[in-house]
C-alpha cells in the first residue's frame, strides 16, 4: 500500500505517529490492507494542499486499532450516510471505499470501523480488530 508516489499524495504529507505501537496479530493481510488504504486514500483525498495525513495503530486493550486522520470537518450530511453503499460525494461511479471497509471489517475480519468528525480534530476513521482471532475447529472424521 504505497501511496507517497501517486498524484493523490503529491499534495499532502503523510506522517506515521511515532507513538505507534508495532503490533503482531494473526488476521487477512490482503483484506487488511484494502480496508487501511480505503482508509489513506479518502483521508488524502478529503485534505487540502499543504495539509498532513497521520495515521497510527494502537492497542485496546484485547483489540488493535489502526487509525487516519485528515485535518478537515466531514459536513453533517456527509457523516450521517458515510457507510452507505454508493454514498460519495466526489461524484458518480463512486462510493465503495467506506462501504467495503466496514462490511470486510465486520464480516470478515470480525473488527469493525468508526470515525469522528469535530473542528478541533478534523475526521478519523479507525479500525478495530481483535489481536486474538478465534478460527472454528474443523473435525477430521
């Protein structure tokens, strides 16, 4: 997921929190990846020219958190259907990434993803997995 060398990226910058905790988990790594770009990709694309991304992982206790954060206000109308399929507000033929981060998160990798939105933060998104998957035992009768 490489975002830096994209026309997208060329007018922010994207930071990484040094506070970030490096963290081991067992999960889907190609789906994993699609939710944490759908993530960086809308963030870029929602930030002004001049303007910093920053994105980081956490933990919570028994959950890891990755999370990105845009400078900017999400207006209201914007908030309330974000996770609407096809909702977009960069136009037509648009508006999967929001959807498929939450419906990979929850029905897959058994996570899920919010955000918050307020002047004094901008929007995050962050996305919640467990560090300790539970896979169904398969019989071998």
């Amino acid at each position: 997921m490489s975002y830096r060398s994209r026309d997208i990226a060329a007018r922010s910058t994207i930071v990484v929190d040094p506070q970030s905790k490096d963290v081991r988990f067992i999960t889907d790594v190609v789906l994993l990846e699609r939710v944490l770009g759908s993530m960086l990709k809308n963030a870029l694309e929602a930030s002004q020219t001049g303007q910093t991304v920053t994105m980081g992982c956490r933990t919570e206790g028994e959950f890891v958190e990755f999370w990105v954060n845009n400078p900017n206000v999400m207006p209201r109308t914007a908030q309330l259907q974000v996770f609407q399929r096809s909702f977009s507000t960069k136009g037509s033929g648009r508006g999967l990434g929001t959807y498929s981060m939450k419906l990979i998160s929850e029905r897959y990798l058994k996570g899920a993803v919010a955000f918050i939105s307020c002047e004094e933060q901008g929007t995050t998104f962050v996305a919640r997995y467990p560090q300790q998957m539970e896979f169904p035992v398969v019989s071998q009768d």
